[in-house]
C-alpha cells in the first residue's frame, strides 16, 4: 500500500489536484485488494471526473484557470504512473480508459500536449503492448 501513502502525502493545495488524488488512492486501493466492482467504479470515476476538466479547458480557451488546472491535473497523473511504487495490475487497469481520457487534453495547450505524450509513453513502456493495440485502435 505504499503507492496509496505516496499520494496521501502530496503538498498540492489546488482542491482539483487533491480530489484527483483521492480517486487515484481509491483506483489503487480497489484493485490492490482485488475489488473488481470497486475499481470499475474508482475507474469510471476518474474518466468522468478528467472530461470535466478537459471540457472545462477546451470550452473556454482564454480562461487561464481552467487552462491551469488542467496542466495540474495531467501533471500529476504523470508523476503517479510514473511512481516505481505503483502497482502493476493498477497500471493495467487504468490502461483501458486512461489514455482516451487524457487524450482529449492534448488540445489544451502545447504544453499539455507535451504531458499527453509523456502519459501515454508510460502506458506503452509499462503495460503489454499486445493488450494496448486494441484500446489505442479504438480509440483512435
């Protein structure tokens, strides 16, 4: 459970980056104790909680702060997958709807686009490419 302590842990006073945070423990708890309903739900969660943000950023370009919260939010899904504390089948349960999700950032800014790619790296370098041609085909 030391990947669930990591993000307990975390400085970040934006309550958007600390409500991610809360779902990224409850997704890691859920799977790391074999909770199948659970972790669909942590995971259903967490997508719908990441199109808000990216449709909040993309409704409205000039607004910085949605512009902002938006790089926060990516920000630190990358620093959670790229944790070596983070277990494996959490990884794998996130690599089917997390790469759609945080796709839809890429048009936010270029710096977000720069994270996008830094993120889905991580699922390719991570997980098993022949479970990934299949989502990303899906999704593209």
């Amino acid at each position: 459970m030391s990947s669930v302590k990591t993000l307990e842990e975390s400085s970040s006073t934006n309550p958007i980056v600390l409500r991610l945070q809360q779902i990224l423990t409850s997704c890691s708890r859920s799977v790391e104790t074999g909770d199948l309903h659970t972790s669909g739900s942590s995971v259903s969660e967490l997508v719908d909680f990441l199109d808000s943000i990216s449709d909040d950023a993309l409704s409205d370009p000039c607004d910085e702060d949605s512009r902002n919260n938006a790089l926060q939010v990516l920000s630190e899904i990358h620093r959670y997958l790229c944790r070596p504390s983070l277990d494996q089948a959490v990884l794998d349960a996130l690599s089917f709807e997390l790469p759609k999700a945080v796709a839809k950032f890429a048009c936010v800014s270029d710096h977000c686009l720069e994270i996008v790619d830094s993120i889905v790296n991580q699922f390719v370098a991570t997980c098993s490419p022949r479970d990934l041609i299949p989502i990303f085909c899906e999704h593209l």
